[in-house]
C-alpha cells in the first residue's frame, strides 16, 4: 500500500505560502478573537484559556519549527528522529501524570507503557508494511500524530476513571463486601469511564470524509496527491489513531480502577468520597 513514488499529482497553486506570515497569522486569529468577544460578553470565563492556548501553540511550534529544521538537515538526522521520538514519549507521559486529578501510585508507568507500546506498534506497521519511505521526516510525523491524539483521550479516561471510583466508591465496596477481587472490580468498573473517554475520538472517525476532512488527507491532496492514494494513507493514519487512543485509555482505566482497591481489598484511600473521608 505504499504511496508511489510516481503517484497522480495535480498541479496546485502554492502561492498562498509566500504570503508575510504577521497578517496571515493575524488573520487566522479572527475566529479566536470572536470567541474571545462572545466569552468576555456572556462572562463565559474562557478568554483567558483560548489566549494562552493561541500564544502557547505559536511559541512551541516555532521552537519545533527550528528543531525540525536542524534535525531534518543534519548528517545524523535518523539518529536525532528517534531521539525526539523519545523525547515526545517522556513529555506526553508528564502531561498525563500532570494532568492527572489525583495522584495514584500505577499512573506513571502505565501511561509511559501504553505510550510506548502504541507508537512502536504503529511504526511498525507503518515502515514494517513499506507504505511510506523509512525516513527521519515520516518517522517524526507518524510518531507525533499517533502520541498528539493519544494523549488527550488518555488523561480524559484517567479522570473519568478518577472521578468514577469516588463517585461509586459505595459500588466498589459493595462488591469487595461480596467477594469480588480486583480483576473482577475492574471489569465491573470500566467499561463506564472507558466508554466516555473514546467518545470523542470514535465520533471524529465516524464523520471522516462526511463531516470532516482529516490533517493527513488534506495535507496530501493539497500536496497533489491522487485522492485514492491519500484514502489509503489516511486510512492508516485514521485506525492506527483510534487504536492508539483506545489502547491507552483502556491501560489507563484498568490501572485507576485497579489502585481503587489496595492490597487488603479494601477502597483506597484516595478513592473515598468526602463524606467517607
């Protein structure tokens, strides 16, 4: 399924990007500056977030912008590729434990593992089956799209989960009072915070191509690509992304309902409810 070297291009007009880049940034501020307007006048309270937000993305990106352009033009640059894959491996795993509402003992190492094993899994299938070029630049794009959307629903079914074992901590030691173990605490508790968590992601694969146009398609249609040729290629972006969420959610779920049960089977600590506390 690799895309050809001589695949079917069209010609297409890329004078948009000799543009200054000061007015089209400003420009693609607009919108932001309209919600920003509708928040600050129904007293939202979401101003702050979106400006930050903008101002963070732009310093990051053109700090990656230039260490892209020193990895991608050194003579070493597969060597530096897999370094900052490792580098994004141990930055997303501080956002899950740092985003985490409740500081539980399993998070770290699962979150790390998870990760790890979602984009080995996906180079592998990606380089492993020839269909794009084994390079530094494939290497870092694939790796950073699979870690970018993994993270977000990571940390959203940890603290689902969190919020889920304090909220049915009653639940919990109701089953323990029945003589349920840990196994069976979690495959009881799961499914509810797991379920929501890859709500979001399932329903973006769902309207792909309906609703929406995804990152990777758009990128190589504008680039000239065939279409076929980029429903292939979006097509295992797309399932290597919602596996690669689902994977670490699940991991992630499991560990907090598990460590809401201690060694004794009794509800830990953390996982009582105020009034328990």
């Amino acid at each position: 399924m690799r895309l050809p070297a001589n695949a079917t291009r069209r010609p297409v007009s890329v004078g948009a990007v000799n543009v200054s880049f000061l007015p089209v940034a400003l420009a693609s501020l607009s919108l932001v500056g309209v919600a920003v307007a509708l928040g600050r006048w129904y007293r939202l309270g979401i101003e702050r977030d979106l400006i930050v937000a903008s101002a963070r993305a732009a310093a990051q990106l053109l700090v990656v912008g230039v260490i892209f352009t020193a990895i991608f033009e050194s003579s070493r640059s597969m060597l530096w590729a897999w370094v900052w894959i490792g580098a994004m491996v141990v930055m997303s795993t501080a956002v899950v434990v740092r985003r985490s509402v409740e500081s539980i003992r399993s998070v770290p190492v699962v979150a790390a593992l998870s990760i790890v094993m979602v984009v080995g899994m996906t180079l592998a299938v990606t380089f492993g089956f020839d269909v794009l070029e084994f390079d530094s630049v494939a290497l870092v794009v694939i790796a950073g799209i699979t870690i970018g959307n993994a993270v977000p629903s990571a940390v959203l079914g940890l603290n689902l989960a969190i919020a889920s074992a304090r909220e049915r901590s009653g639940e919990i030691e109701a089953l323990l009072s029945l003589g349920f173990d840990r196994a069976a605490v979690v495959r009881y508790m799961a499914p509810r915070a797991a379920n929501t968590a890859l709500i979001p992601q399932i329903e973006r694969t769902k309207v792909v191509g309906l609703i929406a146009l995804p990152g990777t398609m758009t990128g190589l249609l504008l680039a000239g690509v065939d279409p076929l040729d980029a429903v292939a290629i979006q097509l295992l972006v797309m399932y290597l992304v919602l596996g690669g969420a689902a994977v670490c959610v699940v991991a992630l779920v499991a560990a907090v309902m598990r460590d809401a049960v201690d060694e004794s089977l009794s509800l830990a600590a953390w996982a009582r409810s105020r009034g328990q506390a």
